[in-house]
C-alpha cells in the first residue's frame, strides 16, 4: 500500500439510543445511532413501532385515523 493516502482508521465506539455499545474500528471515531441489532425487530423478532419524527401521526393525520 502506498503510505500517506489512506485516513487513519482508530478504534471507535457505536453508542445506539438502546444503550448498547458497539466497540470497533472506523475512520469517524466515537458516533451514536438510533436503532441497532440489540433492538431492530427484523433481528430480535419482537414487533414494536419505531416512530421517527411523528410519521405515525402524521399518517393518522392524514387518513383521518384515531389512536387506539
């Protein structure tokens, strides 16, 4: 490899909103996320409703629906 053209690639911590902690390697450094495998229901296959900005509402809004 040719030296001086590749970023530094540091050890890195992935802080999700769940609370878990992903420890790996990654040219950004320390950065946190909102949804990770520990709680995406496609991967621990609980259904549950991930609303991001209000776009259930708004739906609900917009098709004239009430909440149960």
């Amino acid at each position: 490899m040719k030296k001086g053209i590749h970023p530094d690639y540091k050890p890195a911590k992935i802080t999700c909103a769940c609370g878990n902690v992903i420890e790996t390697r990654s040219t950004l450094g320390d950065y946190s996320v909102e949804i990770c495998s520990a709680c995406h229901p496609l991967f621990t296959g609980k259904q549950k409703m991930v609303d991001t900005a209000g776009r259930v509402e708004r739906f609900n809004k917009k098709y004239n629906r009430s909440a149960k």
